[in-house]
C-alpha cells in the first residue's frame, strides 16, 4: 500500500527516501565499525521480586556510545542491526560478554542471580545458534539456569518451527526462557502452549497506564493468565510506586524499571549489590 502511493508521487518522495537511506547505510557502516573497535557496551538493569525489593536478576541491554558522551538508542540502531545482518556477530558477542559476566557475579558471591539476553530473529536462523549458547556457557563455566533469553512474540511468528525447536533444546539444557514486550505483539495464544516459557514480560505500555479502564483489565488479564500458566510474571517500565503497588496486587512476581534502577554499567551493578546486601544484613 505505502510502496503505491510512493510510486504515484516519485519524483517528490525519491530525495527523501534516498537521504534516509544514506542515512541508514552511514549508520551502519559506524556501528560495523566500532563494534569491530570494540565500543559498544553490554549495561544491566536490575530485575527485582516485587515483594522483597532483593535484585533477582538482570537484563543486558546494549549501549552505544555516539562519540559525544551519549548513547545511541538501541531502538535505533538494533533495527540497523537485523536489517544488516550484523545482529548476528552483535549478538553473539552479547551471548558471550553475558556469560563472562554470569561468571564473575558468581565469583563476587551472587550465583543466584539470573542474566537475561534478547535474542533477534536472524540469530535463531544461524544453524550453529544452538551450539553457540551451549559453548558460550561452557567457555564461562556458567550454570545454565543463570541464563535467560529473551524473545519478543514478533520473534515466534517470524520464524515458528525453528524459534521452538531451538528454544525447546536450550530448554532442556536448563536455560530459561522469557516472553518479552508482552501484549504488544499479534501472536497466537496457541504459541504459549508450544513455547517451554518461564516468563512473561508485561509489556511497558501496559505498566504505566493502570488508571481504571482497557489497560487496566488488559494488564489483569496478562498477569492472570502468566500466573495460571505456572509461568513467572515480570512488570516492565514501572516507575512509580503506585505502579508497583498495583502490580502486586495483581499477583506479578517481579518488576523491572526505573523505580528500582536504570540501566547501568557492571562495576555500578557491583556496587549497588554489594549495598543492598550491606542492607539485608545490618
Ligand atoms: P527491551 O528488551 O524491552 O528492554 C527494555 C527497555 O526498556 C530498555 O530500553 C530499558 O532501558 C527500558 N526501560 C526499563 N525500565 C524503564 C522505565 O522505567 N521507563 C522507561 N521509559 N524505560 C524503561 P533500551 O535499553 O533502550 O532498549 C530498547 C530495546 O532494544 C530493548 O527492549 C530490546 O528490544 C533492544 N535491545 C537492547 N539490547 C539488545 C541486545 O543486546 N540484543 C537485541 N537483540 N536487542 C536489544
Ligand atoms: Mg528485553
Ligand atoms: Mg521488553
Ligand atoms: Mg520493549
């Protein structure tokens, strides 16, 4: 439909189209290039039980720096990823900077805590995909449990038979599995069954409009069926207490947001674990 209209108006819409995509191919020449200068950077955000406030695990989340003391954001550029194919060495490094990490939390005396990734679409299409998990937490003597991956239900439907048999190997070899964005994507509530899940992620958007009304009942309606799916439940986004209170309520096990903590390096995760066990144990 887009594609007709843009036809229609050629020569007016072609200036345009081509800047964007000059755009797009510099943007994906700087990023092939300061990953190859090893200048992106895998930061982490605390997961914690909503209860008990303790950190339980954390999601990596990719930065990159833009050269001028900030960050490019990642919905920018993980779309230049995939679109590139470079997701596919990105994410590989990602699998295994975690799994690095897994090792040293556990060295610092943190082993239950649980890493969690987000896996791309042209990931799960490299055959070897697999076996590259398996290795990367071999390679870091990682128990595999401490590992998560994340899937978004845009993931699932690209690419079912594949996305399920990988998962459901790496399931049997102890890894956890998470839903990402939940809510936010069209999958077919028959993929729940077939996906061996531990988590569902709710989706942000559905976090921070709990006023009484659709969203409200969506939200429910997400956490109820995580729950009577045996699966654990995980708010995204919460940034207000209200919002954590009210997930609570619901029944969510845990959350994750900018109330508790931001994305941050791994030496400021060090630090911030170690005062909150100072906390615990005063
Ligand atoms: P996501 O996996 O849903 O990650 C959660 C996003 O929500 C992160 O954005 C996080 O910073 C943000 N967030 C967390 N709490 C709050 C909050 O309280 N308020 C608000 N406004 N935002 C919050 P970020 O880091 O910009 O990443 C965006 C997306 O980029 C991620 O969404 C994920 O889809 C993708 N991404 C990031 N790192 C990777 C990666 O290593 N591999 C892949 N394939 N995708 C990645
Ligand atoms: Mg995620
Ligand atoms: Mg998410
Ligand atoms: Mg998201």
């Amino acid at each position: 439909r887009a594609k007709k209209n843009i036809s229609d108006n050629f020569e007016y819409f072609a200036p345009e189209i081509e800047e964007k995509t000059t755009w797009q191919l510099n943007m994906i020449r700087r990023l092939r290039n300061d990953f190859a200068d090893r200048k992106l950077q895998l930061w982490f955000q605390p997961q914690v039980d909503l209860v008990t406030e303790q950190v339980v695990g954390v999601e990596g989340l990719l930065r990159w720096p833009d050269g001028d003391g900030g960050y490019i954001s990642p919905a920018v550029f993980i779309p230049l990823a995939e679109y590139s194919g470079l997701i596919v060495d990105i994410g590989q490094w990602v699998l295994e900077e975690s799994c690095r990490r897994i090792q040293q939390i556990k060295q610092n005396g943190y082993e239950e805590l649980r890493v969690a990734v987000n896996i791309s679409i042209p990931q799960f299409r490299d055959r070897c995909f697999v076996q590259k998990v398996k290795d990367a937490l071999r390679n870091f003597d990682c128990q595999p449990s401490r590992l998560e991956l994340e899937i978004t239900e845009s993931v699932v439907m690209d690419e079912p038979q594949i996305v399920i048999d990988a998962l459901r190997t790496l399931k049997d070899h102890g890894v956890a599995i998470a839903i990402d964005d939940f809510g936010t994507g069209f999958s077919s509530m028959s993929y729940l069954q077939k996906l061996p899940l531990d988590r569902l992620k709710v989706d942000r958007s559905f976090v921070s409009d709990i006023k009484p009304g659709k969203s409200a009942v969506i939200v429910e309606t997400i956490v109820t069926l995580g729950n009577k799916l045996g699966l654990s439940t995980i708010a995204e986004g919460v940034e207000k207490r209200e919002q954590a209170s009210y997930m609570i309520k619901l029944g969510c096990d845990e959350a994750q947001g900018y109330l508790f903590a931001k994305p941050m390096p791994f030496d400021e995760l060090m630090v911030l674990l170690e005062e909150k066990g100072k906390t615990v144990n005063e």
